[in-house]
C-alpha cells in the first residue's frame, strides 16, 4: 500500500510538471523571451541590394561601359528569346504591371504613390532596349526594385525582346 502512495504522488508530480510545461508550450501563458534576432538590422527583400564590387566583371561579360550610354540589345528577338521573356515577365513583373503589361497587376492598387507604367504605351515604347534594360536591372528609385540580383543579363535581355511585344499586341 506504502508503494502505491509513493507512486500516486510521483505521477502526479510528473502530471503537474508536465501540465505547466504545456501551458507554456502551447502559448497559453505568453512569456517574452529575449532574442538576438530581434535586436540585430534587417532587411525586407530587394531593399538595398548592394552594389557590384568596384572594378569587377560579372560572369557572363561587362554589362556596360560607364560614360558610354545605353548599351545595345546583343540578343535577337527570337521566338524561344521571347518565349521566355514572357516566362520571366509572368514571374517578377507581372504582379504590378499586369499579365498584358498594361500597369494594371494585382498589386497595382495597393501602390498608393506611384502606379506602374503602362509598358505598351507610346512613350514607354519609344524608349531604347538599352534604357529598358538599365531600368530593369536598377529598378526606379521608390518606384520598382532593381531585379538585376534575380535576373542573370541574358534573362534581362529576353525581358526587354519580350516588352518589345507587347505594342504588337495592343
């Protein structure tokens, strides 16, 4: 009889220690614990995205020379160029500018202070593929991110073919 009371109070001990570990556990009772990781800088996506080192190349050639302008469209618009310019349109820029490139993607309303740009206007069709390219790959400041971090060059390049497209389309 003596064991059995030994044991009924060993299990409720447990019982009681376990109980109060789930209360934590499961957040019923909330305690702030302290963390390094929030006390230490961050950084959302594609905010401030550094910079080429100075003086170096990338891997696939020399983008531009500085001082020398817009560079000019080194891939031919191609079907499979366009193809998957219009893969890598659907991917990172049609969630503002829309699917047909018109400025109106799901996110367009919520961007309050600047809408995207219609890319089959006039105006923005008049522009160079150089000038396309530059704004893809540094982006506007406060008005789109630059996308040369996602996109390799010659993805950025079969972007610009694929833009070329889309006053076709209209």
């Amino acid at each position: 009889m003596r064991l059995l009371k030994q044991l009924f109070w060993v299990f409720l001990t447990l019982g009681i220690l376990l109980g109060v570990m789930m209360l934590f556990t499961y957040d019923v009772i909330k305690i702030e614990w302290p963390s390094f990781m929030e006390i230490q800088p961050s950084f959302k996506n594609m905010e401030n995205p550094l910079p080429p080192p100075g003086r170096s190349i990338p891997v696939e050639g020399a983008v531009s020379i500085p001082g020398m302008g817009a560079p000019e469209n080194p891939t031919p618009a191609d079907d499979a160029s366009v193809a998957r310019g219009a893969e890598l349109f659907a991917i990172n820029c049609a969630q503002c500018h829309g699917a047909t490139g018109d400025g109106n993607g799901p996110v367009a309303p919520f961007l309050v202070n600047y809408k995207p740009a219609n890319l089959t206007s006039d105006i923005v069709q008049s522009k160079s593929d150089g000038s396309f390219f530059f704004t893809i790959s540094n982006g506007l400041d406060g008005r789109m991110p630059a996308l040369n971090e996602n996109l390799t060059v010659s993805e950025r390049w079969d972007v610009v073919n694929f833009l070329r497209t889309l006053k076709a389309a209209e």
